[in-house]
C-alpha cells in the first residue's frame, strides 16, 4: 500500500515529522513529494536534501509547461492508493482546480490543516476567476472525507464547518533539544517589576516608567561600586592578615566560592521595561490590528512590543502573509509605540530564539485557530503569560485542558501589574504533555496508517 505525502515549499514542522517517519514506518510504503522543483530546493529549502528519497515536481520546458506539470502531478496522484496533504494553504493553489476536476483523488485524501489553512484560503471574489477559484476550493475541501488537525482546539471549528468529516488529531513531533530549551526558560526566574508598582502607588501616575529606570540602574549601579569597595577593602586586609601570618587558613575560600558571582545568583535583569509579544505570524487570522486596538487600555506605559512576521526558529517556517499586510501592521505599530515598537523577521537559531524568549513577559495572541501551533506550544512551555481573544477555540481549550490563560476581553478593566503578574510554573496540563512527546505524537499518525491497511485488507 502507499501512501503519498504531498509536502509544500514551506516545510513548517515537516522536518521532524519526516525524520520521526524513517525510524518508524516502512519507507517502501511512504512516499513523499515536495511541491517545488530540485533546483528551487536547492535555492531556497536546501534542508529538503538531507532526504535522497524525497520527490519533486519538476517544471517541464517548453511551451504548456504548468499544464504539463499538473498533469504529471495528476499521474502521480493517481498511482497512489492514500494521499495525505500536509497543509492545503501552504502548498500554493494551482493544483485545486486539478482536484477539483477529479473528485476520486478528493476521496482518498487526508487533509492535514495547519491552522491557518481553515480561515485564510478564501480569495476575495472581487473577479469571476477568484468567483471561481473560491468555489473550487471550497467544493475540493468538501470532498476530502478526514482532515488532521495539529491541535485538538481545531476539532470543533472544523465540525462547525463540515459536520460529515471525520477530525484527527494529529499533531507533528517537537525537536527534543526546543522542548528542553523551552524547559530552561520555564524554570529561571521571572522578571519582577513590583518595585515599579510599589513605587507608582507611593508617588502616584506621576512616575515615569524610563525616569524611574534611570534612577534604579543608577542606584544599581552605586550600589555595585559600594560592593567592588567594599570587596577590595576587604582583599587587602585578607592580604595584610596572610603577610603577617594571621589567620591564614580562615580565609581560604572553599572550592566554587570564588566562581560565584551577582550575575550567576540573579541573572534576571528586572530594570527593563516589559517585553510583549503580539502575534504568532504575519497571517491575517492572528488579528494585528484588533490587538493593537485592545492594547490602547495600557497607553502611555511604556513597553517594548515584539511582533514576528516572517521570525522563524531555524527552518520552522510556516506560512507568509501578503506584503500588503505586513506593511500596514507595521505601520499600525510603528505609529501607536513608535521606537518601541519591533518587527521580528529574521531566521534565528537556538541559542538566540529562547534568549529572546527568556525576556519575553506576556503574549498577546489573536488566532482563533491553532497557526503556528510548534511556537504557540514553545510558548506554553516556557512558561510565558497568555492572552487570547475570547472567541478563540485555542483559548477555550486551553482552559478545558486546565492551563492558565487569559482573556484580551480582560483589558479594560485590568490594572497594569496584574496583566504583567505571572502564572507561576506549574505543571503543564496531561492533555498537553502528550504534544510534547514524539512517541505519542506519531503513535496518533500510526493509528491512521493502520486504519488504512486494515480497510484494504477487509476488501
């Protein structure tokens, strides 16, 4: 039996998922095909190589060349006996009017959703060929009888749309080396601005956020040069004891004494202002602007505001939204926070990702659907505070699962330091544990699979 994996360009979390799949299935039975010449590969996802067995869609030469290469992509559709799409948005959109001329390929698909894939694929009908190509879409949809979600918050939005389909649950796997780094970030100290807010009510709405900043480095900063004095003072008396001969061994340090250090003991540096995150993606259902709107209830505190858009960790790329829209959110940003308001769009590795994590305070998120759902979940892990809009089905899944999370709704009536104050370090919820756990994340897949063979073999 075969199975053909049709991966897009973006690969997104398929990385893993494919390394997880050539230790546990039979390669002779899974196949995949990336919708993207070798040549592109080469160019722009050179990390589709480490897979010689991988396929690609070529672009023929000559002339019909796109309507040579999707009746190639047809041919080989056809050969297959189950076709799993991993992300029906993410995979471009000249092969739907293909599926939908052909309703048998429809039938034996699975339809593995990336979050964004049930809210953004409709193009605005604006044209008789958009008319078209949104009816199109929707009806290939339609036909596909089961469709993968990589969060169980989608279940039921997918239900709402289609309830005929059968929803799995099938997530992709985390790198063991994000979730250990997630961890790290969960148990270091939380950054605390009490001492703000203590101050502010001792000294009224009148206290400037940056001129109490200044203030506290430099008493910081006083304080620090007191202890080096101080330190040397007492160097040089030890020094003046050990020449005479006096108590020599009473200031023999023990082993790792001397390693220690302020930094070491407190590495958290609490004289900043807060770090909020605001949006998972530059996709319109993460709800820029809405946020930005919601975020007016804390005008004129000052906060450093960080907005990904095309920030990827490594090659955990999802989907890009439209230049258009990056522009005005950018825009929308830069005029309501000015200087400290940042665009994150460069590709960061390890290392520097959970840094920018471990600064991070609070999260304020507007997908309804779970996009992006490997950061959103290194997000849960690391411990960060979470506000979501309230008619979010993530939102409302995540307080079934038990997890702490919050509501954008919340805004108006909550005081500053109570949107900052943190949850504290729990444990994280059993329904989610499971998410982070490649075997139970692929024993969901296997189940699929097995579903399959069981079918042909009955026939």
């Amino acid at each position: 039996m075969e199975f053909l994996h049709v991966i897009p360009a973006r690969t997104g979390d398929i990385l893993e998922f494919m390394r997880c799949m050539e230790k546990r299935e039979d390669r002779n039975e899974h196949k995949f095909l990336a919708l993207v010449s070798r040549n592109t590969a080469i160019r722009y996802v050179p990390e589709l190589l480490a897979f010689p067995y991988l396929e690609y869609l070529e672009t023929p030469k000559g002339s019909f060349s796109k309507e040579r290469k999707l009746h190639s992509l047809k041919k080989r559709l056809q050969k297959a006996d189950v076709i799993i799409w991993h992300s029906l948005t993410m995979s471009g959109g000249d092969f739907i009017p293909m599926l939908y001329r052909n309703p048998s390929l429809c039938t034996k698909s699975v339809w593995v959703e990336n979050g964004q894939d049930p809210e953004s694929w409709e193009a605005k009908a604006d044209s008789w060929e958009n008319a078209l190509f949104q009816r199109q879409n929707r009806v290939v949809r339609a036909r596909i009888p089961i469709v993968g979600v990589p969060l169980a918050a989608d279940t039921n939005y997918i239900r709402r749309l289609w309830p005929e389909k059968r929803v799995m649950t099938l997530p992709y796997p985390i790198r063991n080396e994000y979730v250990e780094a997630a961890d790290a970030v969960r148990e270091q100290p939380q950054h605390d601005f009490s001492a703000y807010f203590r101050d502010i009510r001792e000294n009224g709405d009148t206290l400037d956020f940056m001129q109490w900043l200044d203030v506290q480095h430099d008493e910081a900063q006083n304080d620090e040069e007191t202890e080096q004095e101080a330190e040397i003072t007492d160097q040089q008396d030890r020094e003046c004891d050990l020449r005479d001969g006096e108590n020599a061994e009473e200031f023999t340090l023990d082993e790792g004494e001397a390693a220690e250090s302020p930094d070491e003991e407190n590495p958290v540096d609490p004289l900043r202002p807060p770090h909020i995150q605001i949006g998972l993606s530059s996709v319109r259902p993460n709800q820029h602007l809405q946020l930005f709107t919601a975020m007016k209830a804390f005008r004129g505190i000052p906060m450093d505001i960080f907005v990904p858009m095309n920030h990827t960790l490594e090659k955990l790329a999802y989907g890009v939204g439209t230049k258009k829209y990056r522009e005005r959110v950018a825009a929308a940003g830069s005029a309501q926070w000015g200087e400290e308001y940042h665009t994150l769009s460069d590709k960061a590795d390890k290392e520097a990702y959970f840094k920018y994590m471990s600064e991070l305070d609070v999260a304020v998120l507007g997908n309804r659907t779970s996009i992006c759902a490997q950061y959103l979940l290194l997000l849960i892990r690391s411990g960060i505070k979470l506000f979501f809009t309230e008619n979010s089905y993530v939102y409302l899944w995540l307080k079934q699962c038990g997890l702490p999370v919050h509501s954008v709704e919340e805004f108006a009536e909550l005081e500053y330091q109570d949107f900052l104050a943190r949850d504290g370090t729990g444990e994280i919820p059993e329904q989610l544990a499971l998410y982070y756990d490649p075997k139970a994340v692929m024993d969901a897949w296997s189940g699929l699979f097995q579903e399959f063979t069981t079918q042909r073999g009955s026939k």
